[in-house]
C-alpha cells in the first residue's frame, strides 16, 4: 500500500501549487481593494480641503528655509491676482522691524498677527494685513521653511497699535483691540467648525440617519448663535465709543415705533400694551431706543406664554426722573438678580425664551452714559419690572 508522501507525489503541478495560488490571488485582490480604498479616500480628503480653502477669506503663503516665498495664494473670489513668488519673504510682505521677522522666521518659530504691509497684487498700492506662520517639516523632521496666513485688514479698521497713535487715546486703542480680537479671532474658528459641518452634512448627510443629521444642524445652529452672540457683543463694545448726542426726545413716540415693529416680527401675538403719553427726557435718540428696544423686546418675549400678555411703559408715580417698563410675563427669581445686566447671563433657558444674553448690559450701558441708573423688581410667574432714570427733558 503505498504511504501518504509517495502518493502526494504522484499529484499534478497544478493541484499542489492551488492553495498558493489562491492565497496569492486573495492577497493580491486584498491589497488592490485597500490601495483603492486609500486612493478614494485620498481623494476625498483633497476634496474637502479644496472646498475649505474656498471658505477662507484670508491669503495662504509658503516659505522654503531660506524665507524665500514659494507660494503666494489669494482668498477664493479676491478681484486681484498676486504676481509670481519668489524673493524673502520680509521684502515681499513688510513688517515694521523686517531684521526682527527675519530672525525668527530663519529660527524656524511661529508667528502670531504680525502686522505687516503688502500689494495685493503688482501695481496696487499696500494694503495692511496680519500674518501667521507655523514651521513646516520636512520628510526627516528637520526644519523645510513656514506655512502662514495673511488676513487683510478693510480700509476702515485700524491695528490696535494704529489706533492708539492716531488720536493719543489709550481706550480708544483698547477699544480697537477688543473689537478687532472678536471680529476676526473669534469668528476665526466658527467659520471652520461651520465650514467642515457642512461639507460633512452635504457629502455623507444622505448615508446618516435622521440623528445624524440632526446632530449636523445642531452644529450649524450653535455657529449661528454664536456669530449673532459675537454682533451683539460688538455693538454693545461701540456704545462706549460712540458719541452722546443730547436732545428732547420722546419716550412715548418712541415706545410706539418700537411697539410698530414687534407686531410686525409677531403677528400671530396680541399684546396689551400701555404707553403713558408725554414721557419726555433728555437724550440720545438713537440710543435710547435701544433702551426700549430691549425693554420693551424682552417684556414682549417673556409674556409669551401668558394667556392675556400686557406690558406697561409708565413714569415712577414718586419721582419725575424714573421710568418703568412692566410685564405681567415669566418673571424671575430676585436671588439671581445680580446676574440680570452682565453680559451673556440669562436666567431663563434659551430653549423657552431665544436670545444672546446681552440685551440688559446695553441697556445698563445706555442709562449709565446718559448720568442715570437701572434695576429690577420681579417675582416668578407674576411678571417684572424695570426701572431706569434719565435726566428730564
């Protein structure tokens, strides 16, 4: 009887060498099925890095590791077209100490808003911008030059240390400071948490379920919120600066215009409202309505779930100087009362009554420029009553 090994012997080529082959073949079909699944994914990725790019408003540039420039990009949409790069890269974008930039930059350090100055565009007159770089590396981690941004400033808004040298005023250069930080610093990483929202909810929004997606538009959501919570902080910042213009002005009158456009934004609500007639002051027209704007504003919105909502506008029955705006809507607990005029602080969810947080700080701003003061009297569930002096008219 002849043994395994003699018998195994006597198989063709062909059956010997199968299993090989098919392990072969399955390794093969493996590491192409993986190359091309990288390869998609490749370019997915360079996909939504050229839509991100898109989203920037700022000028991308490359320098090599003698600060040559490499790269020189505008922001997508920019009416001009930078010429070709090419020399160092701190006699192309300017700064005040250029020995000071070409140190740090050939150190291989970052930089943060550095001001600088540049042509957008070859026979266009400079344009103040702030630059950043981070260091690149190459392949073997040794230093390979910069990657940076450039943001364009508008013609209009100055550099903090601009600000200060042009008028001496050390809170007016704070003020251009502040403004400055949240208009672009903060606004800086909500454009990309909004930006990569929605290239994720328009590229893989059909393959998520109806939590996904809505987990997505939450997202969007809090960007929005947080960008209208950056405007309001930027008016309330511009109320200090802007000039008080003292005039008669009419409470009344102005109740009337504000009442006129909160039935317009609420048509399906009735609102009881009761203006005491002849409330005249002296003051900044345009800015006390602001005051009512926000008064009367939040006495509309936390009466909206009363059955029969009514606000009152009214003169302080023992002192000429004291107005009182009054509702009969949510109230508050007089605990937190403290919290009511700072900035951001609610004492209601925003989910039962919407808005940024920021409205009473304006109106304690307002008072306050005007020589006057404000405070609060409420009770839960039994309404609130706002009370702020002016100076008679």
């Amino acid at each position: 009887m002849p043994d395994a090994a003699s018998e195994f012997a006597t198989w063709p080529w062909w059956a010997i060498a199968a299993p090989s082959l098919l392990a072969g073949a399955l390794l093969a079909w493996w590491v192409w099925r993986r190359q091309a699944r990288l390869a998609a994914e490749l370019r997915e990725a360079r996909e939504a890095l050229r839509r991100l790019e898109s989203l920037l408003d700022q000028w991308r540039w490359q320098s090599d590791v003698q600060g040559r420039l490499t790269l020189l990009q505008a922001p997508h949409g920019h009416p001009q077209t930078p010429g070709e790069p090419g020399g160092a890269i701190w006699e192309r974008l300017r700064p005040e100490d250029s020995a000071n930039m070409r140190a740090r930059l050939e150190a291989g350090e970052a930089l943060h808003d550095l001001a600088v100055s540049f042509a957008p565009a070859p026979g266009t007159p400079p344009r103040r911008a702030l630059l950043r770089a981070a260091p690149r590396s190459d392949e073997r981690g040794g230093f390979a030059g910069h990657d940076g941004l450039l943001r364009e400033l508008p013609e209009f808004v100055a550099t903090p240390a601009e600000a200060g040298n042009a008028n001496g005023d050390a809170a007016d250069a704070e003020q251009a400071s502040f403004s400055y930080t949240v208009s672009h610093d903060l606004r800086a990483p909500i454009r990309v948490v909004e930006g990569f929202t929605k290239i994720l909810k328009e590229d893989y929004g059909r393959v998520l379920d109806r939590i996904g997606n809505d987990h997505l538009d939450r997202v969007l959501g809090a960007a929005a919120r947080m960008n209208s919570m950056i405007d309001a902080l930027l008016a309330l910042s511009r109320l200090t600066s802007q000039p008080l213009v003292r005039q008669p002005v009419n409470l009344s009158q102005l109740a009337g215009y504000v009442a006129e456009d909160l039935r317009r934004q609420t048509p399906g609500r009735e609102v009881a409202l009761h203006v005491e007639p002849g409330l005249q002051v002296s003051g900044d027209p345009t800015l006390l309505r602001l005051v009512l704007e926000n008064l009367l504003g939040n006495a509309w919105k936390y009466t909206g779930k009363c059955r029969a909502p009514e606000v009152w506008l009214q003169r302080h029955p023992q002192r000429a100087d004291t107005f009182t705006v009054r509702d009969n809507g949510a109230g508050f607990d007089m605990r937190f009362a403290d919290r009511l005029f700072g900035v951001f602080q609610r004492l209601h969810s925003a989910s039962d009554f919407q808005g940024t947080g920021i409205g009473l700080a304006t109106v304690r701003r307002i008072v306050r420029r005007h020589g006057g003061e404000v405070w609060a009297e409420a009770e839960v569930d039994r309404g609130a009553a706002f009370h702020f002096t002016l100076p008679p008219g």
